[in-house]
C-alpha cells in the first residue's frame, strides 16, 4: 500500500483500489486475510493521521485534464454520455444509462470512447476520464538502484556452477533436511507467518509449544550420549 497524494487516499496496488482512513483496516482483513498480516493500529493510525489521509474523495475535485493515476484500474474503452458526461464501462451499460436518465432525449447513434478510472474497480465506483500516460514515468534514483541489483543478481546466479562446489561448502544440515527445497516455491510472508506466535485463543498451539520445548531440553542432554559415528569429525583439510 501506499499514500496518493492527489487523491488523499490510500492505494492498494494489488487490488487497484483508493481506500479511505476509515477502511484501510477492514480491507487489510477483507481482502488480504490468506496473507494473514498483523496491524499495529496503534502505530498505523499514527501514520494515517500524519499523512492526513481522508475518508474519501469528491470526483469533482479532479483537475479538468487528469493524468492517469498509476495504481488504479484504467480502461481505454470507457464511454461517455454525450448529454451529461457520465461514463460507463460499456456500450450495454451507457445505453442502459441513456434510457434510464435521457428517455426523453434522442439516443445517439455512437458513443464517444473515451479512458477512464475508477478508484475502486472492484466495487464498481464511477468512471472518471482520465489522460493516458504516453510511456511509463522515469524509475526514480531508489527503484533504479534496486533494478540495478537486482539486474546484477541474475548475471551471478546464471553463471554460478553449482557442479563446481566442494561438498564440504554446502551445509550439512540443508543437504540433509532439503530444507531449502521444501520452502521455495512459498512467499516469505506465507511462511513467516506460519512461525508467528500463536494468539491465545489457539489453546492447542500453546501445548504444542510446551510439548517441544520440553523434547528440546530432553534431546540437549542426550547429546553426550550420541554415538561416535554422529560425531565424528572430518579429517581431510578444509577447503579454502
């Protein structure tokens, strides 16, 4: 998410969405609860009340020739209402409009196509008119440093060999347990969250908790008894 000046509002870019003040937290929970995102209300009402974002926006406060707004929905066939220029999504629906706000008006014979927005798509707001950005807006110095690395990441994993490594390099713990295997096809978030402390209405993850605990300090003093072969130590010479 994050803050639109213009608009005064919040915008979430996965869902091309302008949030007001009051519906930033409901749709955090709504609309995202698979991510499973923790809020410090305390601290996010913080930051809303320093940016000074609104409860929501008046179209008519845009300017005459609004540029596109990146991060909300844009469609390049809107239609106008030659009459009293309220836009719809469609042909089916801007004729809908007409017979149900201009029966008494001649229906016009096409359509004026037009690009437009809404600031929440996927609660059908109204349409605004909005101007197309020609080409994308200049990356600013952060993102291109971060593209920059990014870019330099890929050059070094497509060259690195990993036939080429000493089996002594790579972590016994991972090339026992394929850990690593296990976790990646998984967003870091997902399974984060699966690690966060449980919340204590979850009264069977609390005695899980106790259960390992317990088998830990059991199996820490069973460590001077493990047998030779666990503890054997390589005698070939470390490589460099």
């Amino acid at each position: 998410m994050c803050f639109h000046k213009l608009l005064g509002l919040v915008l979430c870019i996965e869902c091309s969405a302008a949030i007001g003040r009051k519906g930033v937290v409901g749709h955090i929970y709504d609309k995202h609860a698979d991510a499973e995102i923790r809020l410090d209300h305390t601290k996010l009402t913080k930051v809303l009340s320093d940016l000074q974002v609104k409860d929501s926006f008046n179209l008519k406060d845009l300017p005459q020739d609004c540029p596109q707004i990146e991060g909300l929905h844009l469609t390049h066939e809107a239609y106008l209402c030659s009459y009293c220029q309220h836009i719809r999504g469609n042909v089916a629906s801007i004729k809908e409009h007409h017979f149900s706000v201009h029966a008494d008006l001649p229906t016009p014979t096409s359509w004026e196509k037009v690009t437009a927005q809404q600031l929440h798509h996927k609660h059908h707001t109204p349409y605004f008119k909005v101007t197309p950005m020609i080409a994308p807006p200049e990356a600013n110095v952060a993102t291109r440093f971060f593209l920059s690395l990014q870019e330099q990441r890929e050059k070094v994993v497509a060259k690195f060999d990993l036939s080429k490594i000493d089996p002594r390099q790579v972590c016994v713990w991972l090339s026992a347990t394929k850990w690593h295997i296990h976790i990646a096809p998984y967003e870091h978030s997902h399974l984060i969250s699966l690690i966060k402390f449980p919340a204590k209405a979850e009264i069977e993850l609390a005695i899980l908790g106790k259960a390992v605990e317990k088998y830990t300090q059991k199996a820490d003093k069973a460590i001077d008894t493990l047998s030779a072969l666990a503890l054997q130590v390589i005698n070939t010479p470390e490589p460099p």
